[in-house]
C-alpha cells in the first residue's frame, strides 16, 4: 500500500503535501484527511467483497462531512444511518436510497416514517416494540418496507467495553428467540418484507476470530429459517474492523483491514445471500490527521505539560475511551526526548492527548499531528467551553480543498435566544 503519511527531510507530509508549510499558513487546529488513503481503504473493502454478492456501505457516525460521503459514494458504498440526521445527509450527498440501512436502538416516529418514505433498502428493527411501530407506520403510508432484525449473538468482541455491542449486556439488538416469531409475521405482512438478519459485535476489533464467531453463528441462523420456510436474502454484518493506533500509523506498515475482512466475508461464499457491511473507522480512520500547535510548556511539581490549541472538545477519544493516538511534530528535529502530557484547553483534567508519552522534546509555535483522527473525531465534537468547531481540510497529491470552513463564534451566538 501507498504511504500516505510519512516524513520527508524531516518534515511530515500528507500526500505530497508538506505540512509544516500548510499548519504555518493556515489556523490551527485543524482536521486533515488524505483523499488516497480513503479511496485505498475503499478499495480494499470491494476487493474482499470480490466474486460475492457484497454492498459495503458507509458507517456516517465515524464521519459525516458531505466531502468525504460523495467521495466513499462514488467509489461505489451505500450508508449505514442511525438517526434521521444522518438519513438526511446521506439521502443529499446522494447515496441511492435502495443502497441506505438504518440502525439504532431508539428510532423515532419521525424517523422511521422518514426511512420508510425514502424507500431506503431496510431498517435494521432492534426490539419488538420498535417491531410494532415501523408495521403500524408501513401499514399508514402503504409502502413494502425493507426490515432486517439485529440480532444480539452474545459473542464477545476484544475492545474497549464503551463500544462492544455484542454481548447480552449491551442494549443493542433482540436475540434471535425474540426475533423469530416478528420474522414470521412480517413474512405474512403485506407491506413488511423481512430481507434478513443484522449483526455488530463491537468497534475497534483487530483481530479476525470474533467476526469468524459472529459469521459461524449466521450462517447457523440463515439455515435455520430458511429449513422453516422463511425467505432470507440478506446478512448485514455491520462494522467493526479496527485501525492500527500506534505509532507505525504515520509510515503505514500495519493493514488489518483487507485481511480480516478477506477472512469475514469468505465464509459466506455458496450461501447465495447478499452481503452488506457497515465499515467506519476502517474506511477514513487512518486517512485524518488533527494538526494542532503547541502554545505553552509548562513544568509542575510532578510533569511536564505541552499546552496545545486542541482540545477534548476536538477529539474525545482519548479523554472518553483512554484511547491512544499517536502523535508526531510536523517537523523532526535532533532535540532530546522527553516524557510529556499533550493536553488541550479545556477546564477538565480529562482533557488530554497523551499521558506520560515519550515524544521529541517541542518548543512553543511547533505543530503536532495526532494520528488515527478520521473518525470519531470531529464526528464528536462539540462546542464546550464555547469552542467553536474547527475546519476540515481534504487533501489529494498536494491540492488541498476546504471542506468544512470551521465555526466562528458569532454563528454560535446566533442559534441562541438574546
Ligand atoms: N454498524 C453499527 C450498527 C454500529 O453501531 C457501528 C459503530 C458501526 C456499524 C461502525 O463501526 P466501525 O466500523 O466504525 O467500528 N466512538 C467510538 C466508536 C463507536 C462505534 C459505534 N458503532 C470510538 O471512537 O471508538
């Protein structure tokens, strides 16, 4: 695979885009993506897929920016949505609806009646009172609706306890016992047509053995209701693949991706069923970059603290999860190591980057590039604090495109009552 970032003379490059020169001429923070890197993941997804019957499509929670969801759509992905805001995004940046699944928990009349009029390919049902809802709202506007049943299997997935899914302790999905008698009715139902079963067992998974679980337990459940009598034309295995967080990020030695996805997908070959995916973090995780500056170093009675211009409020990965991104300065130099805590402005100690990280020793005015920021980045973020959201930038070889311009925080004011 290309390297996408990497130093050159020292200085960190994103394409062939030198970013020392960009961070210098452009405010900070910022949010960086490399166009290449996207389309490889991409790629790489519909390589797996290869001889099957597959539709990967794009989890928008990781990343909602109407730059990046033509881009992933042109390489030919459908949407994954959870919630009418999404629907919304995906239905403008043109996503085909008959290529949009809807998940989640809580769904809303709104926004079940929203996913039934754009005739979207189906709505992932994940309990019996959701069930009776989407019926009564299907059978009101007389439209066959798409439904698939997310099934809780029970299986353990090897990630942080915030977002596995799988296991009965979570809230997601209705076990299969559950499921089966509403699979049933909506066979008879004249304006439900069940397509199939839905499964996500957990995000940031590096490790192909859950996803052979979860596959084994499908393909036990397909046969099931096919043996009763019951049409099943779709498996919709949800997300999950993970990224590679640590330091090798910025030289890209380390792929998960193509492997255990290659591995997943293979095991439904000959079961004549149409395959989805719901892939975010594996789809533009790796492709963004956080740029932000370095303003204050300060030494306390135990640390030694590196101030920067980003805060949790920009990426709260590692404040809400412990999760650790790896951090680079845009420029190398001969300067000693030092061991450091990155944190942010925010009025919360849990506003940190890195705890206790050995990292070449920066001075005031240096750039940082946090890696592995693509999603789940600006994707959360918020205005605490009253920090306005900062821009996005897409770059492609060295043209870089403003995707997002940032916030100001007159337009902040403006959404309030004076
Ligand atoms: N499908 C469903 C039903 C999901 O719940 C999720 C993620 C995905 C697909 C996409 O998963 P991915 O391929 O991106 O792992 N904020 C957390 C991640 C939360 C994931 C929630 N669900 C983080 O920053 O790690």
């Amino acid at each position: 695979m290309e390297k996408n970032f990497y130093f050159s003379e020292n200085i960190l490059h994103a394409e062939n885009l030198n970013l020392q020169e960009f961070a210098a001429n452009h405010p900070t923070p910022f949010y960086l993506y490399s166009q290449s890197r996207i389309e490889q993941n991409c790629q790489a997804v519909i390589n797996a897929g290869k001889g099957l019957d597959f539709l990967p499509c794009f989890a928008l929670k990781a990343n909602y920016n109407p730059a990046l969801l033509k881009l992933i759509k042109n390489m030919g992905f459908g949407a994954d949505v959870v919630s009418g805001g999404e629907l919304v995004f995906a239905l403008k940046a043109g996503f085909a609806p008959s290529k949009i699944v809807f998940a989640g928990v809580g769904k809303t009349a709104e926004e079940i009646r929203l996913a039934i009029e754009s005739r979207i390919h189906s709505i992932n049902v994940e309990s019996i009172e959701e069930f009776k809802v989407v019926q009564k709202i299907a059978e009101e506007l007389e439209i066959l609706t798409g439904i698939a049943f997310r099934i809780n299997p029970d299986i353990e997935a090897p990630t942080h306890d915030y977002i596995a899914t799988g296991k009965h302790i979570n809230k997601f999905g209705i076990t299969f016992e559950d499921a089966l008698p509403l699979y049933r009715a909506a066979a008879k139902h004249p304006w439900l047509k069940p397509v199939g079963l839905h499964i996500h067992i957990g995000s940031q998974i590096l490790e192909a053995e859950p996803f052979l679980k979860a596959a084994d337990y499908l393909i036990e459940k397909v046969d099931f209701l096919r043996d009763q009598g019951l049409p099943v034309t779709v498996l919709d295995l949800g997300g999950g693949i993970g990224i590679d967080y640590t330091e090798d990020f910025f030289e890209t030695t380390r792929w998960p991706l193509p492997q255990i996805l290659s591995a997943f997908v293979a095991r439904f070959k000959g079961l004549e069923i149409k395959l989805l995916a719901e892939l975010g973090r594996a789809i533009v995780g790796d492709a963004g970059l956080l740029i932000t500056k370095v303003l204050y170093k300060k030494q306390t009675p135990l640390k030694k603290f590196v101030i920067v211009d980003a805060g949790m409020n920009n990426l709260l990965r590692p404040s809400l999860y412990r999760a650790y991104h790896p951090i680079v300065p845009l420029l190398r130099r001969n300067a000693p190591a030092e061991i450091v805590d990155v944190v942010g402005p925010v009025c919360e100690s849990g506003d940190f980057f890195a705890q206790d990280r050995k990292l070449q020793a920066v001075e005031q005015g240096d750039f940082l590039a946090i890696g592995g920021a693509g999603a789940y980045g600006q994707a959360l973020a918020s205005n605490y604090n009253l920090r306005p959201l900062i821009p996005e930038y897409l770059v492609k070889d060295t043209k870089v495109k403003t995707i997002f311009k940032g916030e100001r925080i007159e337009q902040i004011a403006q959404k309030f009552e004076w």
